[in-house]
C-alpha cells in the first residue's frame, strides 16, 4: 500500500516535471553556443546557420545565441562548463579536448591528412562519427566536425625553411600536450596560452610566434606582429561541434533528430564560408605586410615522427591511424 502510494507520487512528480519540461520546450529555448572568433568568422555563421534551421523546422520552439568573441571564455575553460550545462553548445578546436579525449589527438597529429580533401572524407565517414561518439563519456554530444584549414608557423623573426630554423624560439600553441610535443620535436620553446593572449605576447616579445591557419592569423591580427608566415601546413586539426549532454537530454527523442540533423548541415554551410575566407585572409595578410615561404615539408614530418610513437600508443589509437591512412 505504502509502497504504491510511493510510486503514485513518483509518478506524479514526474509527470510534473515532464510537464514542466515540455511546456518550457513549447514555449520555446535559445541556446547558449560559445565560440572565441569574432562575429563574422565562418564558424561562428555557420552555428547561426545550425540555428536558423533549428528555428524553422521547430516553428520558432528551439534557437541558437552565438556568444562570438570569448564572451563566455577562453575554450579551455568553456569545455567544463559545457560539461556541466551551463553552456549548451560549444564550437572548439580539436587541441583543447586532446588531454581529456585521447582519441582527438589523432586528426590533430602532424601530417596525418595528406590534404584538405583527404581531411573532409576521413571526418564525414565513419572514422569522423566514432571520433565524434567519443565525447559521450565526457558528458557531451558530438554533433558535427568543421573545417579548420591547416596550420603554419608564423613568427618575428626570421622566415623558416627548415626545422633549424626554429632552434630555440618560443612557439605559442594550443592547451594540448600533443602540441607541446610537436613543437618540441622541432627543438623550439613550445608555450601553451589561451588565444586570447597571444597578440600581446607577440608583441611584447614574450614569444616569438605561434601557429595558425589563415583566417585566425588574420582575424586576430597577429600578421602585424609576427610577420613571417611559413607555409608548413604541418597540422589540420579540425574544429569540433558539441552540446552539454545535459541541455541534449532535455529534448524529445524527435527534437534531439532535428538537432542532430541540423548540426551536420551547418557542416556544407561552414566548408563554403570557410574556403571563401581562406582566400580573403590571405590576401589581406599579404597586403599588410605578411612575407609568406612555402617550405619543403620533408624534413618537418621526419622531425616530427616522434610524435606519433609518443601520442598514438594503444591499439585503438594505432587503428584510427590506419583507417585515416587507408582513406583515399
Ligand atoms: C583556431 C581555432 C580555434 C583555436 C585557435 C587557437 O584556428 O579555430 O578554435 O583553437 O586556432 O590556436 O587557439
């Protein structure tokens, strides 16, 4: 007797908090999406994009807010509160998940992709869908993969041609281990820092360069202080998409499609925006004052071999290595 009147009040409360929930849901949420760029950066648009669709295909019920710029923080400390559903969608580079996900340093890896192109098939099949399964442990979804062009070294000094070249200088690079490590094996000074603190160590001489595609060496201005852009291409790290399981649970088996669903278009949306701006930046770089070298890749992913043997140590990690590697 007792114990049915529990169960009946349980399931009252429960009703009640379905009900809460769905009423909530049918009058509508916007959901709160990070990202460090500024405003009119591709990857910034296409989670607007990602929002509009969910906008037209929920009448209005589910939107996106794109807090652009860092607003809500430096992406390494918005990935706990993504974790813990204080922020309900986040767009990051691949490094900062690196130490926590051991599968994201993979795609992250020097020269794993032979190309762009290489990049984009290995992430749309199903090596990109397990990567993406991976953040399930971690308290998030993993919606979709981006686009991040390729990194290049870029610094104050001297233009560099060959792994010497960087003896000794201090190289800004993301939060991740793995990146410590590729930069060491070059025999420079690898420094982690947020990005946001990058200009003004450049500037102040704290160090003497980083890494970065062509969109964010331009967006952030770096080509006014650091002015060597040596076309290495050493890393495609590609950007990931993820929501708080939490906010992710609070949907409809129905809604969380639509989520889903919508989150991959944006995928299309980013590549067009993306490749457009690549070009743009370059430009933009070169006319303010960047010197550009193409650089003989050789002898940076012979230095960097080691990389491999430290980072891609267990079985698993060894197949995913492969599985890109078979990709044609
Ligand atoms: C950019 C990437 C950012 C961030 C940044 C960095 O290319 O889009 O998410 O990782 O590089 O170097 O910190």
């Amino acid at each position: 007797m007792i114990a049915r009147r529990i169960l009946l009040a349980g399931a009252a409360a429960l009703a009640v908090s379905v009900a809460t929930a769905t009423a909530a849901l049918a009058q509508g949420v916007t959901l709160r999406s990070a990202d460090i760029h500024p405003t009119d950066y591709p990857t910034v648009e296409a989670v607007r994009y990602m929002g509009k669709l969910l906008e037209d295909r929920t009448q209005g019920r589910i939107k996106i807010n794109v807090f652009h710029s860092a607003q809500l923080g430096q992406e390494k400390d918005t990935i706990d509160q993504t974790r813990f559903g204080v922020i309900d969608i986040n767009r990051i580079n691949m490094a900062p998940f690196n130490n926590l996900i051991p599968a994201t340093n993979i795609p992250s890896l020097p020269f794993i992709f032979r190309s762009v192109d290489h990049m984009r098939k290995a992430m749309d099949g199903p090596i990109g869908d397990n990567l993406l399964k991976e953040f399930e442990k971690h308290d998030l979804i993993g919606l979709a993969l981006y686009d991040s062009g390729s990194r290049s070294f870029y610094n104050s000094k001297r233009p560099i041609n060959t792994p010497a070249d960087m003896k000794g200088m201090k190289i800004r690079v993301q939060q991740s281990d793995m990146f410590v490590a590729l930069v060491s094996a070059l025999g420079a000074n690898a420094t982690p820092m947020p990005f946001g603190e990058v200009y003004s160590a450049l500037q102040t001489g704290v160090i003497d360069g980083a890494e970065n595609n062509w969109p964010s060496y331009e967006s952030t201005r770096h080509f006014e202080v650091s002015k060597f852009y040596s076309v290495t291409e050493h890393s495609l790290s590609p950007e990931a998409l993820v929501m708080s399981k939490k906010s992710f649970d609070k949907f409809n088996a129905a809604d969380q499609a639509i989520i889903k669903a919508a989150a991959k278009e944006s995928v299309l949306k980013m590549r067009e925006l993306w490749d457009a701006r690549e070009k743009a930046s370059e430009t933009k770089v070169k006319a303010g004052g960047a010197q550009i070298n193409q650089v003989e890749k050789k002898p940076f992913i012979d230095a960097m071999k080691p990389v491999y043997d430290k980072f891609v140590t267990d079985p698993k990690l060894k197949e995913m290595v492969a599985a890109i590697q078979a990709v044609n």
